[in-house]
C-alpha cells in the first residue's frame, strides 16, 4: 500500500497537505500472482 493514488487526487485537487499512516510491521499481501480477474471483489 504505497497510497501513491491519494497523492496523485491530492495534487488534482491542489491540496498542499494529506493524512497518511505508516505502519509500523510488514502486512503481507492477501494476493500474490493472482489475475484480477480470479479476485474474489
């Protein structure tokens, strides 16, 4: 999850700030070489 989506709106929308989290431990992926189209959403 790197959030470079939420940067990319916020520039859009010239926003000169946003909220973001770092987490403090790795998450491991819920899929990995998976094709989107067998995800399940």
């Amino acid at each position: 999850m790197d959030g470079m989506h939420r940067v990319a709106r916020a520039y859009l929308e010239g926003l000169k700030s946003i909220n973001a989290v770092r987490f403090t431990k790795y998450i491991e992926p819920h899929f990995v070489g998976v094709e989107p189209h067998d995800l399940p959403y």
